[in-house]
C-alpha cells in the first residue's frame, strides 16, 4: 500500500468515527466526547476515561489505546484488522467503548 492509499483509507476510518461519536450521542445519553488533532482521536467518557486513536503513518497502521490495552491495526483490503489476530476495528472499538462508557455503544464503518 502506497502512503497516500494508506491515508485515505486511515481518514475514512477516523471519519467513520467521529460520525459514530455523533451518532452515538444523539441517539442516546452516553455523552461521549471525541476530540481531533490531526491524525488523532481522542474519545472522553463521562467518566474521564480514554480511548485515543492515532495513526502511525510510517508503519500504514492504526493504532487503539483503551483501558484493556493497546492494539495495532492494519487495513487489509476491505477491513482494519488486528495485527495480533484480535479481531477488526470497529468491533475491537465497540467492545472497548461499552467496557469504559457502562453501556452498550456501537461503533461502524
């Protein structure tokens, strides 16, 4: 994958997540808060937990960080997925984002 491939893809992703932050938001009370710098993410829970999302443009890699750990991802194709075999993007973001918000949140591409 070229550096531009790469970047499309990473924008249409974090894209992806700032419309579900919205999304999320306006459907329901979980007030998550996303905040964008550049090519990072950072998603505030009510109650002051994290998850940031950044991209790692030498590596064509995204990168998760929530409260149960770290994960790297890479876009093989048509998906984000793990590069440790623990599954795709936005499953990983849902699961992680229900843990820490205390209710059910889905995320999508």
């Amino acid at each position: 994958m070229t550096d531009p491939e790469f970047m499309d893809h990473a924008e249409k992703l974090l894209q992806a997540v700032e419309l579900s932050c919205d999304r999320i938001n306006d459907e329901g009370d979980a007030d998550v808060d996303n905040q964008r710098t550049g090519g990072m993410i950072t998603l505030v829970f009510p109650n002051r937990s994290q998850i940031v999302i950044n991209l790692q443009k030498p590596l064509h890699e995204v990168w998760l960080a929530a409260k149960s750990g770290g994960y790297h991802y890479k876009f093989d194709g048509q998906r984000w997925m793990d590069t440790k075999g623990q599954g795709e993007f936005f499953e990983s973001l849902s699961r992680d984002a229900t843990a820490q918000a205390g209710q059910a949140l889905t995320f999508s591409s």
